[in-house]
DNA sequence: CCTCGAATGGAGGTAACCTCCCCCCTCGAG
DNA sequence: CTCGAGGGGGGAGGTTACCTCCATTCGAGG
C-alpha cells in the first residue's frame, strides 16, 4: 500500500477533469440501477442513456462490460475485506467466524444476477479487472481459514481456492433459486459439515 | 409411459415429412457441435448454415433457443435415467449408488457450457422445454435417495430439490474450473459428506 | 397425376455491441 | 483574463445476432 509506488489499474480510474468526473460517477451509479434490475447483461446503450451520457463517453470510461461490473461493485468488496480483518480479530469461535465472512462473501457475489459467472470467469485469468477481485478475496479469507485449521474446526486440507470455489458456487446458486426458498443456504450448510475434520 | 396417451411435448417434434427429417437432424447434430465448441450460447445463424439450411427452418422446427437445447441432451437425459434404475436395483452400498449418480448427472448438467445455467433458470417455470428434464431428475433421483436414508446412509432431512440444486451447482462450477483442476469434485465430496447423519 | 398442407428460404426489422473521429470545453500557464 | 493544448464528449454507423413473416416449393397420400 505505499503510495508512491501504487500500482493502480489502469482501467476505469477515476478521471481529473471535473466534466469527467461528473459523467464517471453518473455512469456508475446509472450501472448499479442497471445491473440491480437486470442482471449485469443489461444494455450498455441503456445505461448510457440514463446517466444522460453519450455511448462513446460510457466506453471512454469503462472499456469492456467487466471494467463497469468491477468499478460497481468495488466498494462492497472493500467491506468484505475490513470485515474479514474484523472477525479475524475477533477472539471466540473460529469457525464462526469463518462461516459468518462466507456468507457475507455470497451475499456480495450474488449482489446482481451474472456477477457470480463473471467473478469465476475471470477467476483465472490473470490481467482481467476481475481477477483482482478474487486475489483480494483469497487474501482475506486466508487468515480465518487458517485461524480455523489452527483451533482444529477445519480439514486442514482445505484451500483458499476451493473456498472460493464454494463461495461462488453458492453465489451462482442464490441467484438462480427461486424467490423465496434460497437453496444456496443448505448448499453452504452441508459444505460446512463436510468441512469439518473427520467427518467421515 | 403408456403409449397411446402420450402427453408427448409440443415444442421439437421430429417431423413426418422425409425432407423435415432430414433437416431436423443436421440441425441437432450441426447444433451438438457448436454447443461443444461454443456453448450454448452459439449463434443459431452460424448452425443453421453447418446444418446446410436457412434461419427459418432451424425457427420452424425449434422455435427457442431452449427447445434445441433441449433436444440436444435428451439422450443423455435418457441414459441418466436409465442409469438411476440400474443403480437402484443393484444391492449393496446405497450411498454409494446415489453418489455415483450424482457424479454422472454432474457430468451430463456440464456437457455444454451454459447447460447448467438452462438447467436451473427453467428449473423453476412451469412449461419451460428444460423443466421436464428437471422433472425427470428428481423422478430418476427418487428411489436412490429414498434408499440411502432406509439405510441410515444420509440425513432424512435431504430434498430431491436440493439434491438438484447440489447437482447444478456443482456443474456449473465444473464448467468454470480452470483445465485440468476440477473444483466441483472437491465441491461434491465435502456436500457429501455434509448430508451424512449425525455428522455434526 | 393432383391436391393439400407441411416445410423451406431468406429478406428485413430490431436490438445491442463497439469504434472512430471531429469538436468542444476545461484547466492551468502566462 | 486570455489562450492554447489536449482530455473528454457526442453520436453516427458498421457489424453481428436475433427472430418474424410469407410467397414458394415439394413430399405423401389418394
């Protein structure tokens, strides 16, 4: 985090000009109505138009579809890594916790319908705005895991990347569960069972 | 089953006529083809002129997206189907049987990226062509479920719907796994576990 | 052979993506 | 305050894919 040496992305940084920064914040705000209405395949031309915003202008911004899904959702994966610093801290239940951040981390994975297949999608490709995204998670689960192996709650087996895997399978399931009955949270329930050392 | 009253299903009927025949299956195995290569996102333009015929012919026999989807698993389906008898009829390890199934439902709901997606979005909507495969799912799954918790094998609790949703989840995550590093084995191996008795 | 209607072809309307480039407006230097 | 540079904006238009519609063709049964 030195300030200097910032390794700051180069998509969809924020831009100098005030004009610029008007239109920015007006696209991204537009995109989260969007994305929260009609998934993350919502109409671009659409978009634009709501922020009152010519379509060039939009992709001067946020060159592909991810740049925009990433920008939207940033700030939400910040909390969910302060979180995870939190409950890390936190004395108690180990397990607990880890299973507290998870379901945290699958209420944010499943904010808009399709994040979850753009977050696995670009789970493994390296360079992709995305991709940023689940090194930051993989970064802030690893404590907890490790807290949790340590108080022997957990296989100690388990890595980060499948708990990743988890999280956005549960996400992608949420998503597609009907209203009412998430089947997510028995899928999560049972994977946390099996989790457990010697459970079989 | 009875074959006189046959509730057969109004979308993607193979046609009487020689011709339509003959052009309904280049555009199934034109359509398998792209699916495999594409997933089923393929552009239907680009199977139609595999198949060596016109849009409108590929709109005539399948009228969605959906309908040639289906069409071009229900052989699979079929199998699975079958495979669920076989696997019930068999004496011996119950749990065993219905993990078997699973795994290979896993494998055919991940046959064609997007398949699962298909799968679980009509999962829930009644008339969609890929409901009915869901139907026969949770049919096929019945027994071999209901055996596994005769023999004390799996918590009672265990839904067919949430076996299905088990099952879609861990295809999808199959579909998005890096080559090679199949998260959904791990995925299906702590659910297991997860859905034995007593295992808290 | 003839008739009926199933099956076909493919033009064309619609929607969304994305690029390109001219013009304008902001900002900082003088 | 003025002015010049260039960052930023606009939006037309090329491209691709979806899906509909209907005049025409052709196969099957009589």
């Amino acid at each position: 985090m030195s300030p200097a040496a910032e390794t700051e992305a180069p998509w969809a940084r924020r831009p100098k000009r005030a004009d610029g920064r008007r239109n920015y914040d007006a696209i991204l705000e537009a995109a989260r109505v969007a994305f929260a209405n009609r998934g993350t395949g919502a109409s671009l031309e659409d978009i634009a138009k709501a922020a009152g915003v010519a379509i060039g202008t939009l992709y001067g911004h946020f060159p592909t579809r991810e740049t925009l899904v990433e920008a939207s959702v940033r700030e939400q994966l910040d909390q969910l890594d302060q979180a995870a610093t939190t409950l890390t801290e936190e004395d108690g239940d180990a397990l607990g916790a880890l299973t507290a951040w998870v379901r945290l981390a699958v209420e944010h994975c499943s904010t808009y319908r399709g994040l979850a297949s753009f977050l696995a999608g670009s789970a493994h490709t390296a360079g992709a705005p995305l991709h940023h995204t689940g090194v930051i998670v993989h970064k802030a689960v690893a404590p907890l895991l490790a807290k949790a192996k340590e108080a022997g709650r957990i296989r100690t087996d388990v890595t980060a990347e499948e708990l990743y895997a988890v999280i956005t399978a549960a996400a992608w399931t949420r998503e597609n569960s009907p209203e009412q009955v998430d089947h997510s949270v028995r899928l999560l329930a049972f994977v946390t069972e099996g989790m457990a050392p010697q459970a079989g």
